[in-house]
C-alpha cells in the first residue's frame, strides 16, 4: 500500500463524476414522441432532381404538409406524430410517384429513394433501425450500392435523428390551399340508382389548412336538367381538427332545387313558383385505431328534406378493418339510410376534392305513394375479404340489403298515369315510380390481374337480388296494378373491367361490360361499398389531361363519362291497346366537362 496525495485523489473523483454527467444526463434525457420521413428524388440516370413536389398525406388521404426538393433533391417531414402516411411526388415531365403506408414510429427516421421516369416512377423505402443516432446504417448503405440509380442517395446530408426536430411555423392562416373547377355537359340525367343530379353545371372546391391544424373545405355546384330547366344549387362546409394527423370531420351539406310553374302545377295541380326541393345533411366521420391491425370507421348523416312535407332521418354507419399486414384485409360494414360509395377506401386525389364533388349535387331519390312524399331509403350488412398475392388481388363479399320505397324511372305514354302515386322526373322528361320495399341477399366475387403500372384487368361474378314483374301486360291504368306486377328474383351476372393509363399523355381510360338476363329493372347491389362495383351494361370512362391549356399552377383535364350506353337493363311492359311501358333503374347517360385543377 502506498499513499495518494489528497490533490491526486480530489482529481481522480472529480473526473469521474464529470464522466458521470454526460451519462446522466443521457438517460435522464426524454424519449421522443415523433418521427420523421426524408427521402431524395433523382432520375433514371441517378441525378438528384431539384423542385420536385412532395405531398404528404394522413390515414384519411388529406394533405399534411408540402415540401419541394432542394439543390440536392432531398426533402424532409419533421416533428410527425408516429401513424401510416402517404407520398406522392410530381415533377413536370415524369411520371408521378406514390407509396402509402409509410409507418412512422416515435424516434425514427422512414428514408424514401425516389426514381422519377417517364415510363415508370418508383418509391423505394427503408426503415432504418437506431443505432448509436446513427442515420445511414449498413444494411440502408448495402440496398443504395446495389443499384446505380439509387446511389446518389448516399450523398443524403440531414438533420441526425438524436437531433431535435427542427421547429415548423404555423404563422400562415391559410397553406396547403387546393382548388378545382369542373365545367359539365350532359345528354341525359345520370340516375345511378340511390341519387339524381342535375346534368349540367358547374362545380367547385376549395381546401385550405388553418393555422397549419385545420383542415377547412367548401365546395358547390350550380346546375340545371337540360330536359327540364329545372335549376339547382347545392353547397357543402367541411372542417376537421387535424391534431397531429387525426381528427373527427364534420360538415354542412344544403342542397336546393326550384320548381318551375309547369311543373309545380303538374305535381300541386296550381302553380308554384317557390323552392319545391330543400335538403340540410350534418355529418360527422371519424376513424379509431383500435390495435395496431384493427381500425374502426364510424360516423352519422342527420337529413332533412323538404318537399311537399319535411321528413327527417338519421343515417349511421360503421367500418370494422382487420389487415393482419400479409396483403389481406377482412371488413365488416354497416350502412342505413343514404348510400356511403366514399367507404371503399381507395386512395384519393387533389385532397379528396373529386370524391367531394360526385356526391355534392346528388339529390335523394323522391317518390310519390298515396299522395305523400317517400325517400328511397337503404340498409345494409356486408362483409368483404380481400387478398393480394403477387401481381393479382383476390376479393369476395357477402351481403344483405334491404331497399325501402324503391324509386324506379318509368317511361310511360302521355296521360296513362295521372293522380298521387306517379311523380313527374325533376331532372328529366320521365317519370318516378314507387316500386314498394324487397329484401335481397348476395354475393360477389372478383380478381384483379395487374399488367405492370398502367394496366389492370377485373373479373368479378355475383349472384344478387332484382326485380323484374309477373305479368308482361297491362290491364288499367292504375298505378298499385303495377305495383304488384313487381316482384323479386334472383340475377346473375358476370363483369369485365379494364383500367389503363397512356404514360406520357397522361390518359386513364377505363371500360366494363356486364352480363346478366338484362329483363330486370333493378341492378342488384346498389348500395355497396366495395371499391369495385358491377354496373349493367356497358360503361366507358376517360379522364385526358389537356397540356396545351394547363398552366401554372393549373391543370386542365377532359372527362367523359358514359353509362349504360347499350340502354340495357330496361323492363318493357305492354299494354292492352298496343303500347309500352319502360321500368328503368339506370338510365342510359352521357357526361363530359372540364376539370381545372390548382
């Protein structure tokens, strides 16, 4: 044993304690709640690409944040609540990239390599795990140096992830504001069996975020039956408290029809020049993540229509998704009341303002029973299962479907039905039905086949419900004979669908044809929720950006849509003096405009 100098042990614990701090402090550190997700946008040739846009977008397909790439083609998304996510890049001449599901977890950074092409655009993504605040690990490092495309991404220069985010400015009252303008013509009313719209019009949308938390939404559209002059308005109020990503929506929707005098005095036998048709829709719509495979959508729609008396009813609906995360997703559904085509939960565009805008100037189908109004009304069960497995995507659904009040288009001759029970078609020169109420139950059946990015392929079969009638002649004039000349069957009915994308010129075409026994007025499914759904006959639609009138920070498109144009799926019946009688669910249409889309 020997003796240290009292300063040489002062000195020797002092320098471990000042070893110490750093430790502590390390571990009395706080855990970090928030993610982030950075990436780099180069081309074919693996040269960083400069002024790309980058949407993110949330569980709900709504934009959270805008980026644009630097000189280097990095961006970044900083300070993100730990939830799924989407991207999508856009760079003037490439093709547009997106990948979604991207998961963010608390203290980890989600890399994304982005390949821009004019024929195929990819996403690469790569969650690199914590090591030592380290960002490029090795196993990120081996993926780049595979690929020559990919090994600029190497030169990624970012914040590191034991770094603090750096803060984001909410000072801007309004950002991320999107807008669209569609200009519509049409030949004929688009009945599509739970809705009528007007045929001509023009429509808008506007969404912005407030104070960088807020997401605010207002959209309308001003029309008018071609056939009847019959004019129109609807507008529609949406805002949802987008707290770190998530949040309950709720919005206004009134819609509003006037009445001209003919008609006010065909339906009131006197004139009537007010507002014949008022709608008020509240709605609310959430969406809880119960486990991390489990998630429940769920919302309400309080109605109020007005015509000839004002009826009032609720609208509940509910989504139960199970996706275990091996390509299969099973869910059950609940609807009632109004049809709910929003739940199919494909991907959205131009933050959902497309979908906002078809269901906007859908008026609720009305008819006339004992001289009192009725609202076609529906209910619903379903469960659906699908999986992917490779290039193809497998989907069967079972369902039960109860309809209320059922409103059929009858084309009749001048003066064969007159009284309470047939009312004159406000959006065109036909008139509506009361079918009474039947119960069906079904199934369906379909596979996907995808050919590369641009094309795809469905077939789907399905076994369903329908009306068809008893009786093919008429006898009276009466409308409760023909009424109870209706009845329920069974149709069968097999349906091809192609999609495809032209790259370069941008076009989407998309075409179905339907086979079935076309002597039934009724479709079959009409208020379902799957993403793909069979409609009779045949059905064409195309989507073609316009270069030479797109301008920024505008978009110009083309749009076409006809359906049915084989005019299938009518049920003709004769009458006792040689004429005829159509019952027609989906009249056949044709409908085109222009979208400008900022």
């Amino acid at each position: 044993m020997f003796d240290l100098p009292h300063k040489t042990v002062a000195s020797f614990v002092l320098g471990l304690a000042c070893l110490a701090v750093p430790c502590a402090s390390r571990a009395a550190a706080p855990v970090k709640l928030s993610g982030s997700i950075t990436g780099m946008v180069f081309n074919p040739a693996g040269t960083p690409q400069m002024g790309a846009t980058v949407l993110l977008y949330n569980r709900q397909d709504r934009v959270c944040e805008k980026a644009l790439t630097d000189e280097r083609g990095e961006f970044k998304f900083l300070g993100l609540f730990p939830d799924l996510y989407s991207i999508r890049v856009t760079l003037a001449a490439f093709v547009p990239a997106f990948r979604n599901r991207i998961m963010v977890q608390p203290g980890m950074r989600s890399m994304v390599a982005v390949n821009l092409s004019t024929l195929f655009s990819s996403v690469q993504l790569m969650y690199p795990p914590i090591e030592n605040g380290s960002l490029m690990t090795d196993d990120w490092k081996w993926m780049l140096r595979g690929s020559m495309a990919t090994r600029p991404v190497m030169r990624f220069a970012g914040q590191g992830i034991g770094q603090p985010p750096a803060p984001r400015s909410h000072a801007d009252v309004f950002s991320d504001t999107r807008g669209i303008l569609r200009v519509s013509a049409a030949d004929g009313p688009p009945a599509f069996g739970i809705a009528n719209e007007a045929d001509l019009g023009t429509a808008f949308a506007l969404a912005t975020s407030l104070y960088g938390n807020n997401f605010l939404e207002v959209s309308g559209n001003l029309g008018y039956g071609s056939q009847t002059g019959v004019p129109m308005a609807a507008f529609r109020t949406s805002y949802s408290r987008r707290a770190n990503g998530s949040g309950p929506e709720v919005s206004v929707t009134m819609r509003q029809l006037y009445l001209p005098g003919r008609m006010g005095a065909a339906v009131l036998g006197s004139d009537a020049s007010l507002p014949m048709l008022r709608s008020l829709v509240a709605g609310f719509d959430d969406r809880t993540e119960i486990t991390d495979q489990v998630s429940l959508q769920y919302g309400f729609t309080m109605d109020s229509v007005s015509f000839l008396d004002t009826l009032n009813y609720a609208s509940p609906y509910a989504r139960l998704t199970y996706a275990p995360g091996d390509g299969s997703e099973l869910s059950f559904t609940y609807t009632s009341g109004d049809a709910r085509s929003d739940l199919d939960g494909g991907a959205s565009e131009d933050l959902g303002l497309q979908r906002g805008l078809s269901t906007l100037g859908l008026f609720p189908r009305i008819s006339v029973r004992g001289g009192r109004p009725r609202i076609q009304r529906g209910e619903e069960w379903e469960m659906a299962y699908g999986r992917r497995i490779g290039s193809r995507r497998y989907e069967v659904s079972a369902f039960r479907e109860s309809v209320t009040n059922a409103a059929l288009s009858l084309v009749a001759p001048a003066n064969m039905y007159s009284g309470g029970d047939i009312l004159p078609d406000l959006f065109s020169g036909n008139s509506i039905f009361n079918a009474g109420d039947y119960r069906t139950t079904g199934y369906t059946a379909s596979v996907t086949q995808s050919f590369g990015e641009y094309l795809n392929a469905t077939l789907m079969y399905g076994s369903m419900g329908a009306l068809t009638a008893e009786d093919r002649e008429i006898v009276s004039h009466n409308p409760d004979e023909l009424r109870s000349m209706i009845r329920t069957g069974r149709k069968r009915a097999a349906t091809a669908r192609v999609a495809a994308t032209i790259p370069g010129a941008g076009t989407h075409l998309s075409a179905s044809y339907q086979w079935t026994d076309h002597r039934w007025a009724m479709p079959g499914h009409i208020y379902s929720t799957q993403a793909v759904r069979p409609l009779p006959g045949l059905n064409i639609y195309v989507r073609q950006p316009i270069p030479g009138l797109s301008f920024r920070p505008c978009r110009v498109e083309f749009t076409a849509d006809l359906r049915n144009m084989l005019a299938q799926g009518y049920l003709p019946l004769g009458t006792v003096d040689g004429q005829q009688v159509l019952l027609v669910q989906t009249p056949r249409s044709v409908r085109g405009g222009l979208n400008f889309i900022f």
